[in-house]
C-alpha cells in the first residue's frame, strides 16, 4: 500500500539498484520520513542535481528506431510514468528505478556547450538530433533550467535538423524558435498521447500536461505550420488500446500528419513496479492486462528481441497493428511527408560563432 504522500507520483516505492552493493526497498515508514508524511502534493519535493556531462550526443544503435542520434539533457523524469522503459537507466547513476526516477532529477548543465562541440566537429554533417530519446526534454524542470530552449538555440545557430518528443505543453514556450527552425525544414514535434481519458491519465502519468493541453499545444504549432505528429505510446492491452481510432482522429483534426505507435514492454524493474502499480489503481485487471501483454512478447512480459520489443508479435499484436494501419488510411493519407533539409548545415570552427546570436 502506498503512502498517502507519495500520491502523484507514478511509482509508490522505490524498488532496489541491481547495480548498488548497498541497496534497498523502502517502505512505508521510510517514505514517510522522507516525503513528511501528510503533507500535500505541492511540497512532495523533487530533487535537482547539476552536472556535467562528458558528452551529450548518443549513438542510437538500436535496429527498431529509425533515427541515428539522440540528446537528453535531463536524466530521470518528473513526469513519473508509471510504465517508462527509461526508468531502468537511472540504476546506472546510483538511483532507483521507483521514486528516485521521478523525485531525484540529473541536470546536464553544459548540454548546450556540448552539442555546439559536437556540431562543430570535422566528421559532423548536420544530421538530425531527436530530443527525448530518453526522458522528457520539457518536463517540469526545463521551466527553471531552460536547457532544451537553449539547445533549440544552437540547432538554430548551426542550422541543424532536430526531432522533439514530448508530453509537456511548456514547448509552447518556444514557439518562437520552433517558428525559426521551421523556416529551413529543420524541425518536427511529435506528442506522445496514449489516451483521451484524463482519469487514466493522471494515474498512469501523474505530472505530464493534460491531455486537452497536449492537443491544444499540437493545434498551435500546425497553426504555425510547423510539422507535428502523434506517438500513440506506449498502447496497453486492456487499458488503452481500445482508443487508437479516436486518438488518431483527435489528432488529425488537430493538424497531426504523422501517427507512430509502440506496444508496452516491461523490462527489468518495470515488471514489479508496473504490477504495483495495476494492483493499486485497477486490481480487479492486473492478471487480465500483465498476461495480455505477455501474449504480445512471447509469453514473457520482458523483450528485448529487436522487431518484436517495440511493436510486438502474435494476434493481438498484429490486431493492434491492423487499427493502426486502418487510422493512418483513414486519417493520415493525405497528409504532407515531412523530410528534414540538411543541405543548409552550417560548418562553424571550434571557437566560432554565428552572427545571429
């Protein structure tokens, strides 16, 4: 049972670092120690720790994603999705997978300075950077920090391509640059939006931006022309995955062309934390939704085979497939194909820099 001062945050505990000698399960009392027991949402205190990072921009080498490169400026997440594949990533800082992915936020405080490095590079040929591969780029600690708008600034700079997903509203706060960047080509936002049910909602991703925010922030950038789409993710047999038509539709009325999708995979910490998580908000269909997702990973609720972790497999993986497929003829035909220009790169020497700032 959670305690009472852990509600808005997606996970309830934090559960043990398999790379930590010295690691533990909290309980309730320690919780309550650390959250001050009784005390309202708005004074849950999430941790900000400053760093600095020794490189910024990754390498995708996974074959299921279909970009080259990604940049966080942030590790661990707020928004404390109760499902998020990224939790697993912060046992590598020392952290728990639970609460300490969502209440103790690794700041990359020269993210800027580092991508302007890597763009300026002899080998770099302005290909495109996706924000978020990892954890939010504006979630709420961007408000402060205001990394990601910085970054914008160096895309921008160097006429480099970058790709945004988010669930967050705040990027309407940079329309300005995104406006900018649109005038070559070089950006496009996806926003990830799983369903139209704001109960599931804030249960399922307590602290992103409301649904109605999240299409109201869609329907201003396509307003401005700038290139949006929706990330249908991840779909959850027997929670969600019933709503992919009407999703699909919101979206394209709200001016989305793209639509992509993936299927929930429960790797590592994710299997408890997720099961907590059903048996505290919906008991009565934890075994019912656990075993529907096995079916669509080969009867495990772990993948890591490539083409099948992402998207699954089996009938109900392939009857996910079929509604989505049956959205983007039904909603997305006739929508412009987007492709990033980079022609326009701008090769500066390390130490020089562009006259627009």
């Amino acid at each position: 049972m959670r305690s009472k001062n852990t509600v808005g945050r997606g996970s309830g505990s934090n559960i043990s670092n398999p790379f930590d000698k010295d690691a533990y399960e909290e309980d309730d009392s320690f919780l309550e120690h650390l959250y001050q027991s009784g005390e309202p949402l708005e004074k849950l205190k999430t941790s900000f720790i400053k760093l600095k990072a020794k490189s910024i921009v990754n390498a995708v080498k996974s074959p299921d994603i279909d970009h080259q490169w990604s940049l966080n400026p942030y590790q661990g997440c707020e928004h404390g999705c109760s499902y998020c594949y990224a939790r697993e990533s912060h046992n590598y800082w020392g952290y728990s997978a639970g609460l300490d992915f969502e209440g103790k936020i690794l700041v990359k405080e020269n993210a800027a300075h580092l991508l302007r490095s890597k763009l300026q590079s002899k080998s770099w040929r302005g290909e495109p950077i996706f924000l978020s591969g990892n954890t939010d780029c504006y979630q709420p600690a961007e408000k402060d920090f205001k990394i990601t708008r910085d970054l914008l600034k160096v895309f921008l700079e160097y006429k480099n391509p970058v790709g945004i997903l988010t669930k967050n509203a705040l990027i309407q706060r940079d329309i300005d640059l995104l406006k900018r960047l649109n005038e070559d080509r070089l950006v496009k936002v996806a926003f990830s939006i799983n369903t139209l049910d704001e109960k599931l909602r804030s249960k399922l991703e307590p602290r992103t931006a409301t649904i109605k925010k999240r299409f109201e922030s869609m329907e201003l950038l396509a307003a401005n022309d700038i290139p949006v789409g929706i990330m249908i993710a991840p779909i959850i047999p027997g929670l969600n995955s019933h709503e992919v038509l009407d999703l699909a539709q919101r979206a394209a009325e709200m001016g989305a062309s793209e639509l992509g999708y993936t299927i929930v995979r429960l790797n590592g910490p994710l299997v408890p934390l997720f099961s907590q998580w059903l048996q505290e908000h919906f008991p009565d269909r934890k075994e019912k939704v656990l075993s529907l997702i096995a079916q669509c990973h080969g009867g495990n609720l772990e993948d890591f085979e490539a083409g099948r972790r992402m998207r699954g497999e089996g009938p109900l993986a392939e009857q996910i497939r079929a509604t989505i497929n049956l959205a983007k003829r039904k909603y997305f035909a006739e929508k412009p194909v987007f492709t990033f220009n980079q022609d326009d790169f701008i090769h500066l020497p390390k130490g020089q820099f562009s006259l627009d700032f």
